[in-house]
C-alpha cells in the first residue's frame, strides 16, 4: 500500500456486540487466517502510515483493550469506551478526547474502518 501524502488518524469502531456470529467473544476478536479482526485493521492503517489509532470500545472492552494496547504496534494506539453503548456513529458525532489536532472528530483527518 502506498503512504498518503497527508496524516491520517484513524477511527476503529470496536464496540460492536457481534450477536448475529452467536459467540461469546466480542467480534472484533474474532480471527481471520489465525489473526483477530482488529488486528488485522491496526496492521493495515500501519501500512498506510497513520500516524495514530484511536479504537472505540463497548461490548467485550475487558478482553479488546489488552489486545491493541499491548506493546508492539507499528503506530500509537489509544482506547476510548463507548458508555454507555448507543447507536455506532455516536463517537463521532461528539468531541474527540485524544484528537492530536482539533476537538472534533469531523475536522481531522480521520479514516473510520
């Protein structure tokens, strides 16, 4: 994957429940060729040379959390938690609370995977 030639900030909305995979684990834990979900989204805004992640929490954040906040990303990683859990594009409809340029998360330049 090509850089972009502007920084990116990325969104990852990781509070869904996942009822509709009937299992305990929260969705974004899920694994893909041996790898969770969310994972596999840090490793691709790595590749795109975000300079930061920001990954919303809800539903299972006692098990996400520990997962992209361990050591070892290529890119600065923070959680924020949904609480308490309303529709999915609640997040970013209000201030952003880690937000290196503005308050808002509607006037950064920000990637929602």
């Amino acid at each position: 994957m090509t850089a972009t030639p502007f920084p990116i900030d990325v969104v990852v909305m990781a509070a869904g429940k996942g009822t509709r995979m009937k299992s305990r684990l929260p969705k974004v834990l899920q694994r893909l060729a041996g790898v969770p979900l969310v994972q596999h989204v840090l490793n691709t805004a790595a590749q795109l040379n975000a300079r930061s992640a920001v990954v919303i929490t809800g539903h299972g954040a006692e098990q996400v959390e520990p997962l992209v906040l361990a050591p070892g990303h290529a890119l600065a990683v923070q959680c924020v938690r949904q609480e308490p859990q309303l529709a999915p594009a609640t997040p970013c409809s209000r201030p952003c609370p880690c937000c290196p340029t503005m308050g808002w998360w509607w006037s950064c330049r920000v990637m929602c995977l």
